[in-house]
C-alpha cells in the first residue's frame, strides 16, 4: 500500500462494488430474456410475453434454498461496507506506519476477499441451472474485477509488510 496505488486500488475496488451492487442493483444477469441477481430472479413467460419476477416460494419449488440466497446477499454486501470503510483504516496505519497495522490490513483484505467469493459461489451455486456463462452483464463482470484489485491489495499490502519488516 506504499504510495498512491494502494489508494488507487482501494477506490477502483469500491467504485466496481457501488456499480455492480448499487447502480446494478445486484443485477448480474440483465438481459431481454432474464434477470438473475441478489434481489431478482425474473424469467420470460411466454405467455404473458414479459419478464415474470418470481417470489421466494416459487424459488424454492424450483429447488432455490432461500437461506443460500440471502447469505450470498450478505457476505456480498458486507464486502461492501467493508470497502467503504477500509480506506480510513488504510490513511491511519500510513499514518503511524505500524507493522502491525499492516499485518491487520492483509487480513481484513483476506476476509473481504474470501467473503465476496464465498457469496459469489454460493449465489451462482444456487442459481447455474438457469445462468449460462454469456448471459452475465456488467454487474458480474464488475464484482470479477473488484476480486482482482482485491489480490492485488493483497499482493502489494505483503511487500509493505515484508519491506517494514526488513527495515
């Protein structure tokens, strides 16, 4: 986190969360045809021709777990509020350039890292029999990158600590 990439990053992981789950809705499937995502499940009715949202109780008869979705909501957006917070925390261990604060950092970027993927498994997990892998939009593509800027947090956040602890 030496210098302004670790800022960098840290804005570009927040601004790719707000998108995906905020602007997106938590949308990441938003076609014509379908709208899959943390607050939507809504499929073509031939029928009626338009988008039909279905409700919890038609989720579970299609063989959804509700719980399974509404943690994968959860750990998702906790990363989130992880996010929105973690650059102040950042600012501070800068600030008093403690080897320790660092060693914390690696760890809370650790955690947001595992609960965004964890979410994001369980979520696809639940929902894969009716997202195939084009349907994806911005939204998805967004939390994919803000996986990425994640690791590399993590990467550069390690030479910190490794550079402190040389020194």
């Amino acid at each position: 986190m030496q210098g302004p990439q670790g800022y960098m990053d840290s804005a570009g992981t927040l601004a790719l969360m707000l998108y995906a789950l905020l602007w997106e809705a938590g949308n990441l499937v938003d076609l014509p045809g379908k709208r899959i995502g943390f607050y939507n499940f809504c499929l073509w009715n031939e029928t009626a021709r338009q988008l039909q949202c279905l409700e919890y109780k038609h989720l579970q008869m299609m063989g959804i777990s509700l719980p399974g979705i509404v943690i994968a909501r959860v750990c998702v957006y906790a990363c989130l509020v992880f996010s929105i917070f973690y650059p102040i925390f950042v600012a501070h261990v800068k600030c008093t350039e403690e080897t320790e604060g660092w060693k914390v950092t690696i760890i809370i970027l650790i955690i947001k890292m595992i609960i965004l993927s964890g979410g994001l498994v369980i979520f696809l997990f639940q929902t894969s029999q009716w997202i195939q892998p084009s349907d994806f939009t911005g939204g998805f593509l967004a939390l994919l990158g803000s996986q990425a800027l994640l690791l590399l947090q993590i990467i550069t956040a390690t030479m910190t600590v490794k550079g402190t602890d040389q020194n």
